[in-house]
C-alpha cells in the first residue's frame, strides 16, 4: 500500500524536491467523462472495461512497480452513476484489486495489483471505450477469498487527490497537437518513475539534469496558495523575494541580487515566455499556473535573454479543447478579498482554441498612520490572460498570449526602526503607487523530422508612479517621488535536434532585446525645513529626468554527448553584446518659481561592452536512482550608465562577470519513496555592482568590488505513509566582500556580507490527504540573518513564519480555512536611512476562507 501510494503521490506536494511527472501533452486534447467501469472474467484473465461518452479513446500514461500496474489516463473524469471511484478484490485468481480512481478533477488511475508477480496488462481501444486484458503474472495458492468473478463495486473512499498531468499543461517546447494513440500498449515488467520537465527546452526527467533546479506543480502550488514570485521564493532553496514597498521589491538567488537596482536584473523572470524584468514591474498576481521552474546559477546557452543568477520560469495553464471552468474565492481579515477565473474551450475544434482568465485582489492596510487617523499600504490589483492556440497542422503549434495587470496601491509603510511597534506611524503626506503593465507574445513552434523550430516574440509595456513621505514622520520635510516607464521588445529563435533519445543532442540559438526606458522623474520634494535639515539653499522638487535605450544581440548553443550510456557531456558557448544611449538631466524647481535649475546634463551618452560565455557539465548515472554532475559556467551582468550621476566620473560601471563551480548528486531511495538532491557551488564575482547612498541618504552613485559565494542546496521529498507527503528545502549561502573599500569614504568593507543575500533559507511542508477528502497542510518558512547595507548595520536577524490549511474537498471542489504568518512575526524586508533609520515589514498575521471548483 505504501509503493502503491508513492505512484498516487508522484505529483510534487511542496517545495524544494522537484519530484512531479511533468508530461507535455497535446493542449487541445479533449475531456473525456468515463460513464461506466466493468470488470469482465475472460480465459487469460480479466479484462477491465471503461465506457467513455461516444466511444473516445483518451491518452494514458502506464507505468509499473513491484506487483502492480498503473496506467494514468489524462484529461478525463470519473463520472459514475453511483460513486465517484471503483474497487474490487480479487476478481480472478492472480489478481489482487483492481481499482478506478479519480485523480485531482482532470485525471484518472486504473491499478491493478497482482498476487505474487506483476501482471501483464494490455491496452486497446473498444467501440465504446478502453479495454485493459489483465493476464496473472506467477500465480499464488488459491485462497477462500479468492473468485473467479467480479465482485459487485464497493463504494470506495475518496482516492488521495494528486496533481496529474494534465492536457493543458504548457511546456516552452511545441508538443504534437494530435499525438498517435497507441492501438495496444503492454506493461513492462520494469518501468522507472520519471519526472519530466523542460528546463532544459527539452523533455527530459529532471534527476537527469545537470542543474540545481526546483520545480513546484500545479496541484502544489494550489495548496500552497502561490501566486507571486514572493509565494515562489518562499517554496524554493536559496532564493528570497522581500517587498520593500508597495513600489519595489527586492530578490536573490544564491546571493546575487537586484539591490543594484539601476543596472539590469541578476535573475531571469518569464511567464509564459515572456521576459519580465525590474523590480518596479514585478509586484502582480500570478493567476491560473500550470507549473513553475527555478534553476539555480548561471543560464546563458539555453534561454534568450542572460541570466547570472539564475531563471524563474512560470508556465501558466493552456487552452482546452473541451469546455472548462475554474473558479475560486476567498476572504479574510483586512478585508482581503482574492477572486479568480478561468473559461478555456474550442472555437474551432481541435484547431483554434482559447482561454481566458482574470483576478481581483484587495485588502486593507496593515499599518496605521495616527497623524492623519487612516490606514495605509492598502492594496487592489486587477489582472486578467488571454491566449489563442493554433495547430492548423501536426507539425505547427502557434500561440498567442496577452497579459495586463492594474495596481492601486498606498502609501509605503516606512517606519522608524527607533520606535517598538512596527504597524503604527506618524506621516503628514498619503502617498500612493500606481503600476499598470501590459504584455504580448507570440510563440510558432515547428517540429518536423530533422529539426525543431521555436520563434517567440515579445513585447511588455510597465508603467509606474509613486509618491511617498519620504521622512516617515508628522512634520513635512522630505517627499519622495518616482515615475517610470519601460517598452521591452524581443525576438528568440531556437533550432534544436528533434530526438530526445539520441547520443548527439544540439541546440542553437539567437536573441535580440530592445529596451526603452523612460524616468519621467525620481527625486524628492524638500520643504523649507527639509532643505535646511539637508543643507540645500531652497525648498523645491530636486528631479532627474532620463531616457535610456538599450539593445542586446545574443548567439548561443549547446551540445549534448552520450559517450556511452551512463555519461553525458554538455558544451554551450553564449556570445552577448550590448549597449545602452542615455539622454539626462536634473532639475531643480524651486518653491514658488516657475522656473527650474538644470545641472547635470548629458546627451548622447554611450557604453557598450561583450562577453563569451562558456559552460561545460558532466553527469555520470551510477544507477537508476542515483546521478552525479559537475558544471563550469560563466555568469555575466553588463555593464551600463547609472541615470542619477550628476558628473561625468560617475556615469559608467562596470560589467560583473564570474565563474561557477557546481557539484551536485540526485537520488532516489526506496523505490522512490524517497527522493534527495544536494548541490554545492562557489562563485567569486569580479566588479560586483554595489549601489551607494550620497549625502541625501538617497542610492545614486554605482562602484565595483570582488565578492565570493559559496553555498549548499539541499531538497528531500518522503511519502513515509498513504496520504502523507513531506518536502523540505533548505539553503546556505555566504555572499560576502572579498575586496571593497568604498571610495568615496576610503571605509573598508572586505568580509562584510552582501546586501539582501539571507545567510541561509528553509522550507518544511508536511501535508495530508484523507481517502474521504480531508485536507491538511502545515508549512514552516525561515530564513537567516540577512543585511540591507554594505557597512552591515542595518539587519534582520533570523526568523520563522508558519502556515496552515485545513479543508474538504469533493469531487470537483474544495473549500478551506487558511492562516499565514500564524503567530505574527515582526520582520524586515527593507531598512534604509534617510534623515532616520526607517524600515518597511512583511505581512501580518492573515486568516480567512477559501472555496475553489472546477467544472
């Protein structure tokens, strides 16, 4: 029961262990409703028989194990007149059980359990549906109990919900629109249990992947309630995401961060293929997810755009051939209200399909401001997703997709690190943050017999506005204002080897990035006493206004070398050339004057600059179930123009460049009733991007310094008992200076920690489901100490959030009792100082209620 169980849980159930079988099928496949199940005696043996609507003949996924066989049939429910599953015990001499079991709302699981040996079960399709022949394997002595016809269906319990794989699972490769159905498949005596992602731009089972890589499914991240990068970073080994603000957020993987916030991000962010980039545009519900991807370290000869640090890759769900609809809604305290919908069906049949999807979230403010008697950092968001697909043909897979995104935000709650309660401030201004974002792709996908083709353009628009007391106190002296927009335009093409299997595996690359970005003006407001607390000779709106475009080409490849059958050998090379025009000025508008004091002005301004980028990586399978490797790669940021320097010698940075080291091992134990991945790495950083403060307390100025990483990942994954499924993570990194004295101070920092990098990060989820739909989750989150500035004064010190959910769930639907942040930790997400050490701190303590269907 407990092997059997491991088969029902082989959907990943939390964070860390990506141990999920991730199958890319058609996206149109159809849903198939199962009416009926027989179970017939025949000479051989049995034979089990599902009527389907119409005769349809769906997919199924088998697979074996010890003495049972297991076929998945995807993208189809149980609808059965009297019970919503089938069971019965020994049909037939030689058979144990046979059971018919739903899975989740879009799947369903035919077992069969041989006495002594496992049986040979064959697959075709019937006038009216599929037909299993079961055939005893080594047959036992026959026991009282035994039969040699069916037993009448006993109404079994609810069989354990898992995430299956579903037809509408997307994945960054074409797949076939209308794969060949098997006309017979037989079960092999041995099978191994697979998981299959496309981290790599191809299918292939992730404990064979060279790469730190964390996957969280679908079924996971309903669970777990994810639906932002912050929710992702929680769930996965040494990566943070802090919402400074209701205005910007800050995040790291394996201690490269964006506290650089004026050169390009360390991390690669897509949804759906669409690059998403800078920490102004990041802050946006994550709606109607079919999966997320995270790999750790460098990738820069797979994916278009560069990524240092590593990618979150985020796959939302895909259109249906067959009518369907998602719904949920949830409120709780602070007035949060959370809704979401989804409509996916055909327009054409089997041919142009869509789906729809749209989500609206608010609360109130967690902090009070007692000078103007309301709450703030309140938040609204608005988002809604559209796709179009299109195969007119087997081989063509064309899709289109459109994201926009609103949000209504409050004043940032800054307050004084001085004062003991941290939800409660004295601001003499409201402020408020507006961000709106739009984004478009279109992705053609080719596979035919001697290459597969992928072409995806895209374009997103961000536009934000902000305005904030800046010296989060009752007397008016500091504001801080910031708008911005951005257009990012870009273009990948792929052309890669059409066959998984093969001992030479090839892909090649190129890539084309255009980015405007436009700061309309970022600055402060001073009062009369502002001004004179800063030393400046008026009152007025101290604003930069700049324009910056910047272009990246790109070439990259990859090849893949089986030698002989347990070794692979990886080779990629990245060529990356950029540069970056900027136009800028500051202006001064001082108080009561129409006119405005201009300094700083600079036109035309160029930097360009262009790096190869190697990999190498060697992966040698001792076993089935155990897999070593060792990666060489070079991770790259450009270089660039830092838009708030107001003379010439502050323009231009450098490009951050470094090697890294990566051994690794994946495992599974005890017919994969355990799953256990460790990675360690290191990765000294040459001209590390350090932003720094000027007199104003304001970040403007940008230097270099050498940093070292070094750091360990962990993942574990156990189903120890029927139901039971535990996940942990965790993740240590020691970022720190190596060589960095400032220069504008001449203060040393060497053996400082780097900004917003957590010296370590867990995650613990211990969940349940009982066979008559009882569910239960338990998660623990922490993260160790981690600073906000490189003197390392300003810091959080380590801490631990605890979150449950208790719920039912039917058939088709599920309702919950949540609570995040159980016990109310105090902790910070950002600290700075201006005028004053100030602070903004993570979510309180939420409850609430949550009811999902699926139709």
């Amino acid at each position: 029961m407990l092997r059997e169980h491991f088969v029902k849980g082989l959907w990943v159930v939390g964070v860390g262990i990506p141990a999920a079988v991730l199958i890319s099928y058609p996206a149109q496949a159809a849903m198939t409703q199962v009416t009926s199940v027989r179970v017939n005696p025949t000479t051989e043996g049995i034979e089990v028989i599902l009527e389907t609507v119409s005769g349809e003949s769906p997919q199924v996924l088998n697979t074996s194990f010890g003495k049972t066989f297991v076929a998945n049939i995807v993208n189809a429910q149980l609808r059965l007149p009297q019970s919503n599953s089938f069971r019965t015990e020994n049909p037939t001499r030689g058979i144990a059980a046979v059971s018919v079991t739903p899975q989740g709302t879009n799947s369903i699981r035919v077992t069969v359990v041989g006495e002594a040996d496992l049986p040979q079960v064959r697959m075709k399709s019937g006038d009216r549906g599929l037909i299993f022949s079961a055939t005893p394997g080594k047959l036992s002595e026959p026991s009282p109990e035994a039969q040699t016809t069916p037993q009448t269906p006993a109404a079994e319990d609810r069989a354990t919900p898992q995430t299956p794989p579903t037809a509408e699972q997307p994945a960054p490769e074409p797949t076939r629109p209308s794969p060949t159905q098997p006309e017979e498949m037989t079960a092999p005596e041995s099978e191994e249990l697979e998981i299959v992602v496309t981290a790599q731009k191809r299918e292939e089972n992730v404990q064979e992947i060279p790469i730190s890589t964390t996957v969280i499914p679908q079924e996971t991240l309903e669970d777990a309630q994810v639906n932002s990068f912050r929710d992702i970073a929680e769930n996965t080994p040494n990566f943070s995401f802090f919402k400074g603000s209701n205005a910007f957020s800050f995040y790291s993987i394996r201690g490269l961060s964006n506290s650089n916030f004026l050169s390009r991000d360390s991390i690669g962010f897509y949804v759906d293929d669409i690059p998403f980039d800078y920490g102004f545009f990041l802050d946006q519900n994550l709606i109607d997810l079919e999966r997320v991807e995270v790999l750790r370290g460098p990738q820069s000869t797979l994916y278009g755009r560069n990524s240092q640090a590593g990618v979150v890759n985020v796959v939302t769900r895909q259109p249906t051939n067959d009518p369907e609809v998602r719904y949920s809604a949830s409120y709780g305290n602070y007035d949060n209200r959370d809704f979401q919908l989804s409509l996916s069906g055909p327009i054409v049949p089997d041919k142009l399909l869509f789906r729809i999807a749209g989500a609206h979230t608010a609360r109130d403010g967690f902090t009070e401001n007692t000078f103007l008697d309301q709450d703030i950092d309140d938040r609204s968001n608005v988002t809604g997703r559209a796709q179009l697909l299109w195969t007119p043909s087997e081989d063509w897979n064309i899709s289109f997709n459109a994201i926009g995104s609103y949000n209504d935000d409050g004043a940032v709650a800054a307050v004084p690190l001085s004062q003991s309660n941290p939800f409660r401030t004295q601001q003499d201004f409201d402020g408020f943050h507006e961000l709106s974002t739009n984004a478009q792709a279109l992705k053609i996908a080719y596979e035919g017999a001697g290459a597969r083709v992928t072409s995806i353009t895209s374009r997103r628009f961000s536009n934000s506005n902000r305005q904030d007391d800046g010296d989060s106190t009752a007397i008016n002296l500091l504001r801080v204002i910031s708008s911005f927009n951005s257009t990012v335009w870009s273009q990948e093409l792929r052309v890669q080897s059409p066959d998984e299997e093969a001992p030479l595996r090839w892909l090649i690359g190129g890539y084309y990035e255009s980015r405007a970005f436009n700061v309309l003006r970022t600055g402060f407001g001073l009062s009369a006493a502002g001004a004179t607390v800063l030393g400046l000779p008026a009152a007025g709106d101290n604003l930069v206004e700049a324009e910056l475009d910047q272009t990246v080409y790109a070439g990259f490849g990859q090849l893949d070398y089986k030698p002989i059958e347990p070794l692979t050998l990886t080779a990629g090379l990245r060529y990356e050339s950029s540069r970056t025009e900027m136009d800028r000025q500051r202006n001064f508008f001082v108080a009561g004057s129409s006119s405005a004091i201009t300094s700083g002005i600079f036109n035309n301004v160029e930097q360009s600059g262009s790096e190869l980028l190697p990999r190498f990586a060697a992966a040698y399978r001792f076993s089935p179930n155990l897999m070593a490797y060792g990666s060489i790669s070079r991770g790259y940021k450009p270089g660039g123009l830092n838009y708030q320097a107001d003379t010439a010698d502050l323009l231009e940075f450098d490009e951050e460049t470094g090697w890294n080291y990566e051994l690794g091992l994946k495992s599974s134990w005890f017919d994969d009733l355990l799953t256990a991945n460790l990675a360690v790495f290191y990765n000294p950083i040459n001209n590390y991007q350090v932003l720094q403060s000027d007199f104003t307390g304001f970040l403007s100025r940008i230097t270099n310094a050498q940093v070292d990483i070094t750091g360990v990942e962990l993942e574990l994954k156990a189903t120890p008992v029927e139901g039971l499924d535990l996940v942990a993570g965790f993740g240590y990194v020691r970022a720190f200076f190596s060589n960095y004295t400032n220069p504008f101070t001449g203060q040393s920092f060497d053996d400082n920690r780097v900004p917003y990098a957590p010296e370590y990060t867990y995650n613990l989820a211990v969940q349940y489901r009982s066979p008559g739909g009882l569910f239960g989750r338990v998660e623990l989150q922490g993260f160790g100490t981690y600073f906000f500035d490189e003197a390392n004064q300003l810091k959080q010190e380590p801490f631990a959030l605890v979150n449950a959910r208790i719920g039912y769930e039917g058939g088709n639907y599920g309702v919950y009792l949540f609570a995040n942040n159980i016990f109310d930790k105090e902790y910070l997400t950002t600290a700075f100082e201006i005028l004053q050490p100030v602070g903004t701190y993570g979510d309180r303590a939420t409850y609430g209620i949550q009811v999902r269907a699926n139709f």
